[in-house]
C-alpha cells in the first residue's frame, strides 16, 4: 500500500469507497515531536458503525492518534485509509466525511448555540433551508433545541457538549472522531454522553473514534485499543481484555514489599509483581487465597484487596505500571 503526495500536481483521490473497508485502516504509523517519539509503528483496524476507544493516560500517545486521523496534522511515517480512502491523497475530501470533537471546546461563547452551528454550516457549504433544517434537526436530535436562542456562555458543560456534538453532525460524517470527548463533565453527564454516542451509531450508522483516559468511558465502547508510551499494547472488546488476566486481582500493602515477594515466591510459588510499592497477584479463587496468606503473614501485612480484573489491571498486567497521567502529547 503506497501513498502520494496530496501537494503539487498529484491527482485528488475518490472518496467513494466499497462499503466492505473497514471505516479505518492504519499501519505502520510512527509520529514524533522532536526527540520524543509519541507513536511507534501503531497498526489498527476499525470496522464501519463501530464504537472503538483508545484508552492510556496523557501522553500515552491517544491524542497524536486523533490528531492524524482528524488530518490536523500530516502523516510522519506510515499508512492511513479512512472510508477507503488514503489519507495523504485525499485529506480535502475525506474532511468532509469526518466530525471532530475537540478536547479543548470549539464553541463561541458569546455567539447563541443557533448562530455556532450557522457558522459551521457555511464552512461546508451548508446554507438557506438546508441549514435550518439541518440545525433544527440536530438540536432536536440531541435535545438543546429550547436552547437554540441561548448564548453558548450560559450553558452549563454537559449542554456544552451535547451542542459541540450537534456542530460536529451538522453536515452528516460518517466517521466521528472525539478527543476525550467528557473532560470536565461529571460522572451522570459523561454516561449521558456516551448514551447519545450509542443512539447516533444505532440511527445512522455513524462510526466512532473516541480518545478517554475513563476507565468507565472505555467499558462502554465495543473495542478498545490500548496506548501506552507511544504503543498499542492491546486491541479487542473490554471482556475480552479482561478474561485475558489471570483469575482475580490482590493488591497487598506490606511493611517490607519486597521481603514479602520474595517469600510469597518462595514459599506459595506465587509471582506477585511490585507496583508503586504495592504488591499485585493474580490468582484464580482470590478469596481463598486472601485468607491462606492473611493467615501465613499476617503480621507483615497492612492491606489487601481482591476483586475481578478491571481495564486498569488489564493496563497494569500489560505495561507493568499504573495508569497514571503524564504530559500531554504535543506539549513542550
């Protein structure tokens, strides 16, 4: 698979692709800022009315991955197809098959929520009855139309995000990309949210790309992809990560940790792996094995915990840290 140039004299690609390409195809992909390299050969696939998710914590490299798709910024090194389309050569066309959430909100505040979306209409030629028609629609779609007359300024965040969303559908993509599309919003508003995500995929076959360092956001997607220092460590649906960790998750707080590890491994066969000073096993029967440990070293023991596998042990297990949050990409 080649890519040409989309400057000078090189043709404008078609963007009508076969219904059966995945929505997107990536390979190969590396990008980096300066030094510091944000993706490293990263490879994924998306399927057409998809939910799919990158999960990792900033600067795990989620944000560069928008930032390519969303064409803001040109391809390093690789190879990138949305709707069938190559993404060098026909990024004009494609941009106007794809809705962009930003992170940081894109709204004018002091124009009313009718007036943002007049504007992004005219950007893609959208004018006259079909504007207000289209407006109307999408307000009503995500339940703001009684605020259409109101100034951006006087919403309140969730409102906020449900007109950047309606902005984004305005001229009807197909592929919705979203920069960690819930930042600020609280836990309801966020589940709120990806509600509206859901409905939009199931009317009308919308696919959608979605950034989050949510552990709860990622549930809810049908896959996720996992991101960490500039590498996707993982890619499938959440339960299927999940059943990929061993049995239940016991996190120990011991006065000497690493005295502890070695007796557990000595004495037990257990391999526990030392995480910011905690202990993590993974073991089938959790409980069982609580009590036989509680009672052989209780003394050395502060804490322990156990329960099912989450995507953060999923994260842990894989990467061997903690889901923490570093700068973001880009950043300087």
């Amino acid at each position: 698979m080649t890519a040409s140039s989309a400057t000078g004299a090189a043709p404008q690609q078609s963007a009508r692709p076969a219904s059966s390409d995945p929505a997107i195809e990536v390979s190969g992909l590396s990008f980096s800022y300066g030094e510091r390299q944000a993706l490293s050969n990263v490879a994924f696939s998306i399927a057409r009315g998809e939910i799919f998710g990158f999960l990792g914590p900033n600067g795990g490299g989620k944000s560069t991955t928008f930032r390519v798709l969303s064409t803001l910024v040109p391809i390093q090194s690789g190879t990138a197809r949305i709707l069938g389309c190559d993404l060098r050569a026909a990024t004009h066309a494609l941009r106007r098959r794809l809705g962009v959430v930003f992170q940081s909100p894109s709204l004018d505040g002091k124009l009313t929520v009718a007036e943002n979306l007049g504007h992004h209409g005219h950007l893609y030629g959208i004018s006259g009855v079909r504007l207000r028609e289209r407006t109307r629609a999408m307000l009503e779609r995500l339940a703001v139309d009684d605020r259409a007359g109101d100034l951006v300024e006087t919403l309140s965040g969730g409102l906020r995000r449900r007109v950047e969303l309606a902005k984004a559908l305005l001229h009807q993509p197909e592929v919705l990309l979203l920069d960690e599309p819930s930042t600020g919003l609280d836990p309801a508003a966020r589940r709120e949210f990806f509600e509206m995500l859901a409905a939009l995929r199931s009317s009308d076959g919308v696919t959608v790309v979605l950034t989050t360092h949510y552990i709860e956001e990622a549930e809810r997607c049908d896959r996720i992809g996992i991101l960490d220092q500039g590498l996707l460590v993982a890619m499938a649906p959440p339960a299927e990560l999940k059943q990929s960790v061993g049995g239940d998750v016991m996190v120990i707080s011991a006065r000497a940790p690493e005295a502890l590890q070695q007796k557990l491994a000595h004495e037990f066969r257990l391999r526990a792996a030392l995480v910011d000073g905690l202990l993590r096993i993974e073991h089938p029967r959790g409980h069982e094995l609580v009590a036989r440990l509680v009672d052989e070293f209780g003394d050395e023991i502060e804490s322990v915990t156990f329960g099912r596998p989450t995507l953060e042990d999923v994260f842990v297990h894989l990467t061997g840290h903690r889901f923490v949050a570093g700068p973001r990409e880009g950043s300087h």
